[in-house]
C-alpha cells in the first residue's frame, strides 16, 4: 500500500513525532510504500538539526534523517508553518536574511501543494497529532 | 484512483484563536483548492466557532482571519457543513454564523448559501464517502 504521513505536532512536546516515525519505519518493514511524510504545524519541528535532546534520550530529528537516508524518503517541511517557527534552509535564510540555517539532513522545505498531492497519490494517508 | 477526482474533507474541531489549527487548517483549504478535486469542509465541536459573526480580535492582538471564509466560495469551496449538535451544545444556532455564499455555474451563477446544517448522522454518513480527511 502506498502510505502518505502526516505530522502535526513537534517532537517531545507531543507524542505524535514517535507514533509517526514507528509507523513510518513498521510500514517500510512489511513493504509498505511511503510517498511522503509531511510535516505542518508544530510538525516543522521536527526539521530542525539544533535540536539537541539529553544523551539517554531518543533524537527523533536524527532518527527521521537517518530513515530518509536508508529509504530515500521524501521529508517535507510545509514552508508557511516553517517560516512562522523559525526553520530555515539555506535558500530561505538567504531569502529572508537571516543569519543562518536549520534544516535537520533528509528534510527539504515545500509548500502545501505537496500535502494535498500526497494525499491525491497516497492509498491513505495517516495524520498524527491531537 | 488513480488519476480520478478524490473527496478531500476538512474537519476542523477547534475554536479559531488560541491555538493556530483554525487558521493554518485554512491555509490548507485554500491552496487545495487550486488541485480541482472535491472538496468540503466540516465545523464541529469548538470547531463551530470559527464561522461566527462579528468575529474582533482588537484587543487580543490576533489577527482575524474570519473574512478568509468569505473567499471560500470564489475557490469553488462552497459545501461547508456545521454539525447542529455543536451549535446547540454551545447555545448558537445558524443566525449567530457568518452568511457564506457562492455562485452556482450550473444554476446560472445563482447566490447560494455555503453552510449547511447537518446532524451528527448525517456528518457520519459524509465522512463514510471521503477518500481523505485531514482535521485540524
């Protein structure tokens, strides 16, 4: 089945990030396909690369940019939502003037035209949040 | 499905400030629009908030993104279903909402009304017909 994913909460403060990323990872484990996982809301925050957990604790940033790598999967980090919560790539720091960059590896900054097409190629698309 | 037209439904359960779900669900909508597929929109819950009158967020220092709604019917968004179990939860009924039309081209480009009151039944029924749902 072809999978399209859905974050709608930051990673720690909200259990969402974890659910998705078992799932996402279960799904390519039994053959799945996932056609994208998009990240809206507090979502984005799962694409910053400063983000920096205590050492006895899961990273969930890396733990995703290490999947993308493994299943070259497609991270998409909705860029209205991004801009509002201070995540940046080099292009839109470079845009905006800001000082610097911090996408999290394996993510890319889009637009949400890559939501509503996830959902038109995806045989389901699963959403987690509240 | 393949290249077929799919059922997008928007459901949105949350009151329109404090928190930003209302306002970026809405962004949502909006970009969807331009993808041509069948879209409708669901007020449940807080959710029913979202479309009442009168909406001034003055003092509060948020902006007030209620005349958004009005835009709806010019993107082809024009089925807008309010469940009438959370309007009457929450001692409103269809006057206290914003008056949202559209202009029918299959009727002449007629003013019709957007909103339409259904009963949580009814709204399961709909949900039951959607390829996707997103909520917010």
């Amino acid at each position: 089945m072809k999978f399209g994913i859905l974050v709608n909460e930051g990673p720690y403060q909200h259990q969402a990030s974890d659910t998705a990323f078992n799932f996402t990872k279960a799904a390519l484990d039994k053959g799945h396909e996932i056609i994208r996982v998009f990240f809206y809301h507090d979502g984005v925050n799962n694409g910053t690369r400063l983000t920096t957990p205590p050492q006895d604790d899961r990273n969930l940033v890396n733990q995703w940019s290490e999947l993308a790598k493994e299943h070259e999967l497609d991270l998409v980090v909705c860029v209205a939502a991004a801009q509002r919560r201070g995540i940046v790539d080099e292009d839109e720091a470079k845009r905006h003037g800001k000082s610097a960059d911090n996408i999290a590896e394996g993510f890319h900054i889009s637009g949400l035209g890559q939501l509503i097409e996830m959902g038109i190629k995806a045989d389901r698309v699963m959403a987690f949040g509240d | 499905m393949g290249n077929g037209v799919k059922k997008f439904m928007y459901v949105n359960r949350r009151a329109p400030y404090g928190t930003i779900y209302a306002l970026e669900g809405l962004e949502v909508v909006l970009i969807g629009a331009a993808f041509d597929q069948e879209v409708c929109m669901v007020f449940v819950d807080d959710g029913v908030f979202q479309l009442k009158k009168g909406q001034d967020t003055a003092e509060s220092n948020m902006k007030n993104f209620s005349p958004t709604y009005r835009a709806l019917g010019d993107y082809d968004v024009n089925k807008l279903y309010v469940e009438k179990e959370s309007l009457e939860q929450r001692g409103m009924s269809e006057d206290d909402l914003l008056e949202l039309t559209y202009e029918d081209e299959d009727d002449d480009y007629k003013e019709k009304p957007s909103i339409r009151i259904v009963n949580r039944e009814e709204l399961a029924d709909l949900m039951e017909q959607q390829d996707v749902i997103l909520n917010y």
